[in-house]
C-alpha cells in the first residue's frame, strides 16, 4: 500500500485496479485560470463596438414590372460608428411592406449576418401575377426596411428605402402595343413673351397635342404628366388629363414667386426642369415621351421712350413735361402695364435743375408724366454750364414680370436773344 502511494504521487503506479489514483480535474469546458500558462488573473469579457445600418441599396436601382418574374438584390451595410469599418457577423433583418399585395417576396431567410464586408445581401423576387393593384405599384412603388439590434437587445436607428416600379410590359401576362400617335407639346407662359418659365415665379400651361399618322388630332386620349420634385414647381389642378375634340390636354405649371435667391440660382443650373408625358389610347396602345420645359431670368418685354425729349430748354427758367412711355414689343406679350413702377433720375447734378419727382406709376396705356425744371434764378454761369451739358436722365422701368429695362435720355437748353448760342446734343 505504501509503495502504491508513492508511485501514485510520482506519477506511476499500477493499472485502473489501483484505487489511490489521484483524480484528474473535472471539464468544465472552459479553461481554469492559471492552467494555460496565465497568471490566472480577471477576464475582462469582449466589449461590441456601437454600429449603424447604411441606407439600403438595390441593384438595379428602378425594378421592371413585365410579364415575367423580375429577381434583384437588396444589400444592407452595417459599419462602426467610431471607424466606419465593417460591422461583421451581425444579424439584420428586412422586411418587404405590404408584401402580400405588391407581389414582392423574399428569396430565403428574412434574417441574413452581415459579412466580412460588412453586408447582408438578399435576393428578391417580383411576381407580376401577384400584384393586386399594379398601377399603384408604378405609381408608388414599394417600400422596405432593414432593422438590427445591439448585443444588449436595443435596436440601432432602422433604414427605410422607397423603391421606384416602372412599367416594362403590361404586367399581367399581356403584351403592350406601343401608340404611333404623335405627341407635341407647347408652353404658354403668364409671364414673359419667350415662354420660357419665370424663375421669379409664373403660371403656364402645357399644351399636349395628340395626332394620328395623317396629322388629324385624336380626342380621348388619356394623357400624364410628371414633372421633377424640385422645390418651387408644382402642377396645379392635376396631372391626369384626356384629349378634348381639339386633341389637346391642358396642364398647368406655377412656379412660386416666394424663393430666395438661393433656390432661384439652383433653378437657373442645369437643363430646365425634365418631364414625362404618358399617354393611353382607348385601344391600350401607350407611349411615354421625356423633354426639358426651359426657365431663366426674365426677358424684357418693353421699349420705352420720352416724349418731350425734344423740346428746348430755356436757361433761364422752365418747365418742360416729360411723358415716359412703355410699350410691350410685340403681341405675345401677356403682362399689363397698367401699375407698373419706374425711376427717372438726373445723370449730372447741376444747379438749379431738378425733376418734379423721380418716381413713376405708370397708366394703362403706359405713360406716366414728370417735369423737368429750370430754376429761373440760375447765375450765369450756371446757364451756361446747362446749354453746355444739357440735361440727362436715366429711366429704369422695373416691368411687371421683374425684368429691368434701363434707358437714358436728355434735352438741349438755351439762352435766348443771345448773340452766341450754344447747343450741345445729348439726346439718344
């Protein structure tokens, strides 16, 4: 027994007869401080960094509605917040909203990890044949949402995507004839003689013309329009319009008048503002056009003029009426300038000449009336100084769709029963 002992606490002894074994530690399945080599001091366990869910992407971007099942993928990127690096084995977890009507399902686990880059990619699936409303899927789209959760259990900030539909064939197993009409278009605005849209606000109609392949219009054709979402434009009194007996559907485009410098500037880049016409015959024939309606700064739509410009000024006193006029350049002018507002003021300060005032409301048939003055006090030498200079002004009309025309005039003066008269000729 003694010498069994002693081999035992040497590491020997006999076989599995021997009951003075000394008996191995119990596995616990974790590692015993101080036995793998450590100094057995406290485990500090793995702190998750926080993260984020990036907005969702789909590729392709717009998904087609046809007569087959369209398949496309979603990726969801969930990043650090204090690195931006690749948040990786996390759980996240998409849902298809109103999946049971829009006809959008998804192709396995709703619930993938995240990879080594950081991305959970699902593929999905577009069932033309269970859509329920397909217009409104065009016209709205579908939405998804991409949620995750913390280690703690509470949710980071979820990430919503709309995603746009659009028409490729007629989505219920139909094939869609393409309409041969014709399709034109014409702008009229409030505004400005050059239809192009004011960008310092305006009202306009868009004429769209339908005409079969002999140029005959076509009435009740059903006729949309889109226009970009860009702050300050809008279509009033709806977007969906059919032909009349003209073959014409009328839309009205209003640009407001309240934006700032800022969102004018932003208007003023670019192309104009893009638009889309779709129309549908009664036959189901459709077609789908795409332009630019132009907008720019105002155009100057009034020559103005001085009557009385050519009157002779006496040196020594006078009161000479001056009657300004604005008439619109052309027919296709469609302000009034009943009302509108002008300055007149003197370009060269002299002595004893003045106007009666220097501001201008002008009447319907645009004239309004001022009075250019010569003080009958004037020394000689400031008589002579008027006949040598004469007398200038500038009218600036500010025109009723906030353009600015400028124009500069002047009148000769005299001295009378003089032996030498000067004249110096200003008028333009």
């Amino acid at each position: 027994m003694t010498c069994a002992l002693a081999l035992a606490g040497c590491g020997g002894g006999g076989d599995g007869d021997t009951v003075d074994s000394v008996a191995p530690a119990p596995d616990l399945g974790v590692t015993q401080p101080g036995t793998d080599g450590s100094d057995g001091g406290e485990q500090v366990p793995d702190v998750e960094p926080d993260f984020f869910l990036q907005k969702l992407s789909t590729s392709p971007t717009i998904i087609e509605l046809s007569d087959e099942q369209a398949i496309f993928n979603v990726t969801v990127k969930a990043a650090e917040v204090d690195s931006g690096g690749a948040m990786v084995g996390k759980a996240v977890t998409l849902k298809v909203v109103s999946s049971e009507t829009n006809g959008i399902t998804i192709e396995g686990q709703s619930t993938q990890v995240t990879d080594s880059d950081g991305n959970a990619v699902y593929t999905l699936k577009l069932n033309p044949q269970a859509v329920v409303d397909k217009d409104a899927l065009i016209a709205n789209g579908f939405t998804l949402m991409a949620t995750a959760n913390k280690a703690d259990g509470t949710a980071v900030a979820p990430q919503e995507l709309r995603v746009s539909v659009s028409r490729e064939g007629s989505g219920d197993g139909t094939q869609v004839v393409e309409s041969e009409l014709d399709i034109s278009t014409s702008l009229t605005t409030s505004s400005v003689s050059n239809n192009v849209l004011n960008v310092y606000g305006d009202t306009a109609t868009l004429s769209v013309i339908a005409k079969n392949s002999k140029g005959a219009r076509v009435q009740n054709v059903q006729v949309g329009l889109g226009i970009d979402s860009i702050k300050g434009i809008s279509i009033i009194g709806g977007n969906s319009k059919s032909t009349n007996t003209d073959g014409i559907a009328v839309f009205n485009v209003k640009v407001d008048e309240n934006l700032s410098k800022a969102e004018r500037d932003a208007l003023l880049i670019g192309e104009g503002i893009a638009y889309a016409i779709s129309i549908q015959e009664q036959s189901g024939a459709t077609k789908q056009e795409t332009g630019n309606l132009s907008i720019g700064l105002p155009t100057s739509d009034y020559v103005l003029n001085v009557e009385g410009r050519d009157e002779l000024l006496n040196a020594y006193g006078d009161e000479q009426p001056l009657t300004v006029t604005a008439t619109a350049k052309n027919s296709k002018v469609p302000t009034n300038i009943d009302g509108a507002k002008a300055t007149i003021k003197l370009n060269n300060s002299i002595a004893g000449v003045r106007l009666s005032t220097e501001a201008l409301t002008f009447d319907a048939t645009g004239k309004a009336v001022v009075s250019l003055i010569i003080a009958s006090t004037l020394t000689t030498e400031q008589r002579k100084e008027i006949v040598e200079k004469g007398v200038n002004y500038t009218v600036v009309l500010s025109e009723p769709n906030r353009a600015v025309t400028a124009d500069t005039y002047g009148n000769e003066a005299y001295i009378p029963d003089s032996q030498y008269q000067i004249k110096f000729a200003t008028k333009k």
